[in-house]
C-alpha cells in the first residue's frame, strides 16, 4: 500500500454544530490533536511518500496552531483545507491565511437555498483566488433540495466559477441523492463528487484520520482503528487491524 493523501480533521470543535455533521463537531468539542503532534505526523507520512495532506475538522480554522501548522507542512507537502468559510470573514485571519498561504481552500455550501451562504462562499472563493491559492467549492447536495441546488449550481456558473472548481458531495443517510440526481445538480454528466460515489470500497491511496487519532480508509466510516502510534507506522498498522470495511449507509 502506498498512501498518497491523508485528511485529518484537526479536531471536532466547530462553533457552526450542523446537524448533519459527519464527526458531529460542536461548540463543545475539543483538540485531542496538538500542533506538535499534527506537525511530526504529516512530515513523518511525507518522509514515507504521502504527497498531500487535507486539513479538516471541525473548522480548521477555529483550531489553535492552524497556521503553524499550515507553514511547517506546505514545505513538503500540498496541503488543502476544508472551511464552512465563516472564520476567514474576519480580516485578521484572512490576513493571516494569506500570508502562510496553504496549496488549495474549499469553502463548504450546506444549503443551497441560502442566499447569503451562496453569496459569502463565491466572495470567499474569488477573494481566495486573488492571492494564488486554488479555491473551490464543496458543495453539500440532498435529495430534499434538488431544485434549489440546481439553481445554486447555475447561478455559480454563471458567475464565474468553472465545474472543476466544484465538488458536489451527496449527502449520507436518508436524505442522500442519487447519482442521477448528482449529475442534474451538477448540470454536466462529467462532474467532481467522492471517490465512493459509484462504488464504496476501500482506496489504497486515500485514508482518514479523525479527531480523536482512529482511522479508517473513508473519513464516514462507522468503523475506525485506533492509531498504535502518531506516525507513518501507526496509521498503516491501524489501517492493517481493520477487519471489516463498515460501510457509512
Ligand atoms: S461547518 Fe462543517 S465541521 Fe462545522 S459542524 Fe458543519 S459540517 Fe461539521
């Protein structure tokens, strides 16, 4: 097995507390990762052949030590984060994210019929951009709101942002959408969305590491190995004890 990106969610403290959050982040969670620790691991995995590592969370950017954390790693690795995008309206942290300048930013839209939400993200991306960071959208569909996503993914396009630019992830649980439903949103039969999409199996170059330092080889798997240490080692050996692959439906 050669892993080439591991995504880390740096923590479950998130103050935005979805109700459909995967790893449920809320206002009361907590940092179990320290930045030392986060640090040592990632440059551990890229001193193995890891090539990119995706910060998530919770709100990476509620995380003490994201921006050390950010420098220290893009020497070595390409680094992207995920954000809900609330946190880089304040100027201070936006200035900060320019100066460490991470490889790449997606800002999550978790409901499309939000016209604020549409409209902060797409400022957001193209504020981004301006400075030399990719910047692109995660873009959260449900089969309760195909019409309004519709319509959101439209109004994206016809201001500016390119389909490649989009990643258009279904939903899990009851409200998930179907691959059809995807593509309608997506106005295109070519579109950006999870690797598991047509086929949920285990990839051999992709794992998640969650908060509280399991791991899994889908950041929504039910089922997750404990790491037996904080580097490369430990994280191929959890990855070896899992015994089942537990699917997230
Ligand atoms: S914004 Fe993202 S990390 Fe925060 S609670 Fe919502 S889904 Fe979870």
């Amino acid at each position: 097995m050669q892993l080439e990106l591991v995504s880390i969610d740096l923590s479950n403290y998130c103050s935005k507390a979805c109700t459909f959050c995967y790893n449920q982040s809320n206002a009361k969670g907590v940092a179990q990762w320290q930045p030392n620790e986060v640090i040592s691991f990632a440059l551990d995995c890229a001193a193995n052949g890891v090539k990119a590592f995706s910060l998530g969370g919770g709100e990476p950017f509620e995380y003490a030590g994201i921006f050390e954390v950010i420098s220290a790693l893009t020497p070595h690795l390409f680094v992207s984060i995920t954000s809900n995008g609330l946190p880089l309206i304040d100027k201070k942290i936006f200035d900060k994210l320019i100066s460490h300048k991470p490889n790449k930013i997606h800002v999550s839209i978790h409901n499309p019929s939000d016209k604020e939400e549409l409209r902060r993200s797409l400022f957001l991306v193209r504020k981004i951009a301006k400075f030399g960071i990719k910047a692109g959208l995660n873009f959260l569909v449900s089969n309760q709101q195909i019409e309004s996503a519709k319509y959101a993914s439209m109004w994206l396009y016809r201001n500016g942002i390119l389909s490649n630019q989009i990643i258009f992830i279904p939903i899990k649980g009851k409200y998930a959408p179907s691959t059809k439903q995807l593509a309608e949103v997506a106005g295109t039969e070519q579109f950006q969305s999870t690797f598991c999409l047509t086929e949920c199996k285990p990839s051999a170059r992709f794992c998640s590491v969650s908060y509280d330092k399991k791991v899994n080889y889908c950041s929504y798997s039910k089922s997750k190995e404990t790491m037996t240490s904080l580097d490369y080692s430990g994280l191929i050996n959890a990855l070896q004890n899992i015994k089942t692959f537990a699917p997230c439906y």
